[in-house]
C-alpha cells in the first residue's frame, strides 16, 4: 500500500488524472505534484482538490531536464515516499534536438536525465520506500499495423545508448518520433537495471496505451499533429479496435502498476503485441532486448555518462 506518492508532470494529462485516481484511494494520504511551473501546478492542485475532496496534495518545482533543478527540488522532500511516478516528458517539441546543459539532448533530458538523478537522490537519502513507476510507450516495441518500427539499436552498447542520448545516433536525421523511442527504451533499460540492483524496491515500467485528452499531441510537427488529431485519433484508431482509449483508462495502468502486486518488479507492461490498447502484458515476451541484462546495465552506465 503506497500511502506518499510523488508523481512529476502532474499538472496535465496523464499524471495529473493519476494524481486523481490515487487521490481516491483510501490508503492515500499525500500527493507530491512535481512540476515545473508554480502557476500551474496551483491551478491542477486546486482543481484536484474540488474533484476528490482531499486536501492532501502537495507541490514541489522541478525541471526534470535539468539536474541542478532537480537537485533543489529534492532538498524539499523533508519525509520519506513510498512511490514515485516518472511520468513528465513526451516528444518534447521543436526544441527535443537541442543539447542541454548535460549533454543529453532535450529530449532524453526530460524523460530520463532528472528522473533517474531524483529516484538515485530519494534511494542514497533513504526517502524511497517501495516504488518507482517509469513510463515508456509502445513506440520501443513498435506497432507493425501502424508502420510504427520497433526499437533496432545496432549493438545496445554503452556507446549506442551514449549516442541515442546525446542525438548523434541519428546524425544529421533527427526525427523525434523515431528518437522518442529510442529514449524511452533507454529509460526503460535503466529502470529494469535497477530492479535488479535494488530488489527489496518495486521498479517497474508502464506505458499508457493511446490515451486520449492530453497534451501530448501539441509536441508533435505540425504535418503529424494535424493528421493524428483530425484523422488518426477520431476515425482510424477507433475503427481498426484496440488502439485508442480514454485518459481515465491510460491513467489507470499507472494507478494499477504501482498498487497492485501482480505487476511485478523489472517487467515493462504496456499493450499486447500490435495494440495500443486493452490489457497489459510482458512486453518481453515479445521484445526480447528486455531480458537482457548486459544491454539493461549498459543503459545504466550511458546515462551515467551524462551526470556530474
Ligand atoms: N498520451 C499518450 O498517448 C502517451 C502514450 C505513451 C506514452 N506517453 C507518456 O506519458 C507521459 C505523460 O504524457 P501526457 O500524454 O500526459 O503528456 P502531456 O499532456 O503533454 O503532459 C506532460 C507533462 O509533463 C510535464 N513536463 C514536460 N517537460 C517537463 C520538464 N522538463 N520538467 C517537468 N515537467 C515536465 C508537462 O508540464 P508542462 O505543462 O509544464 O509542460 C506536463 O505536466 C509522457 O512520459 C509520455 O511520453 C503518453
């Protein structure tokens, strides 16, 4: 039973609806919104308190691409969690190309750099106590039916993931819906390496689906957005079946990954092969490159690459 719960890009979407559903639970008794922006991490604070009732929400202010940001922000972490929810990140938009200060393209920064230094920050202070969801997407697996290519790294090598972080493994053709999963394989790689150096800890990764009503579609070029939001998520996803669902429903595999103890630690659950949808299942049943450990701890030492 997961009573603290930090979720980090709670402020919309997807981890604002879980910051909801967690908020219903009766074991729940606080909510760490992290969030980059003050004024809107208000606002989703405010209203998540008129829709449950509970006053138990939190803030704290976070860049998740920037590790000195995250470094402040866990110095106001004052009593230990027992959950936390690496969920802030997407595609990013027209800037995901552009190195950061760390070396990791903004892109891997934000949906890995901040989340692995704050989990390693919560971990070597003794305030992470049972949990830690990291949220990828079937784009790793890919999608055969959508002509959506699975992750192909050429050896999963510390040099490839290096390079994956950094944009050069794509040289001059940076398409950030192919470079997407690639950082979150590299993410969920992490996550899995550290299920198995801390295994009195849950780790576990958990893609949403196809969920609608958020954000995310905003990040996309302008061509892709234009298509997904007009064609693909109102006539196309619908008809083929299994490939589209509500924010309540996306949300849900988060609520259920980190609570229930049937979704066990160093597995990534997200749809089964070829869905975006339904049920969740062992993605490594599938996508093999997940069992492997070698690649799982080479992850681990190229995002290491990136953090002084
Ligand atoms: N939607 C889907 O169908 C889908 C499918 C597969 C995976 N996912 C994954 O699900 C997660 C949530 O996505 P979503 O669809 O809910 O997207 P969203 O509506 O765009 O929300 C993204 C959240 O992340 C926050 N965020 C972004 N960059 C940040 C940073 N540098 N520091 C702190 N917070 C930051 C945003 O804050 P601001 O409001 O300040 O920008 C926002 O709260 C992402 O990791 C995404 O890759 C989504």
């Amino acid at each position: 039973m997961n009573e603290s719960i930090l979720i980090t890009g709670a402020n919309i979407g997807l981890g604002k609806e879980v910051a909801r559903q967690l908020a219903l639970k009766k074991e729940t008794k606080r909510i760490i919104l992290f969030c980059r922006n003050q004024v809107k991490a208000e606002s989703a604070k405010k209203d998540l308190e008129v829709q449950t009732g509970k006053k138990i929400f939190e803030i704290i202010i976070g860049d998740v691409s920037d590790a000195n940001s995250v470094r402040k922000a866990i110095e106001k972490v004052k009593d230990p969690i027992d959950a936390v929810i690496l969920n802030a990140g997407g595609m990013v938009g027209k800037t995901a190309a552009k190195i950061t200060p760390s070396g990791m393209n903004e892109l891997a920064a934000t949906n890995i750099l901040g989340h692995v230094i704050l989990v390693e920050e919560l971990v070597k202070r003794d305030k992470l106590k049972k949990a830690v969801l990291f949220v990828s997407a079937e784009a790793v697996p890919g999608v055969k039916a959508l002509g959506m290519k699975p992750v192909a790294m050429k050896t999963s090598s510390v040099d490839d993931f290096a390079a994956v972080l950094d944009g050069s493994y794509f040289g001059n053709k940076f398409d950030v819906t192919q470079a997407y999963g690639y950082v979150k394989y590299a993410g969920t790689m992490w996550a899995l390496s550290m299920a198995r150096k801390y295994p009195d800890l849950k780790f576990i990764v958990v893609s949403p689906g196809n969920t609608k009503g958020t954000l995310a579609p905003n990040n996309l070029p302008p061509a892709m957005k234009f298509m997904l939001k007009y064609l693909m998520m109102p006539v196309v996803f619908p008809l083929m079946g299994g490939m589209i669902h509500k924010l309540e429903v996306g949300a849900k595999r988060f609520v259920d990954g980190i609570s229930e103890e049937r979704y066990k630690s160093g597995i990534f659950y997200a749809s089964k092969e070829g869905k975006l949808s339904g049920d969740m299942v062992d993605q490594s049943t599938f996508y093999t490159d997940l069992k492997n450990t070698i690649f799982q701890d080479n992850a681990d030492r190229a995002i290491h690459r990136f953090i002084k």
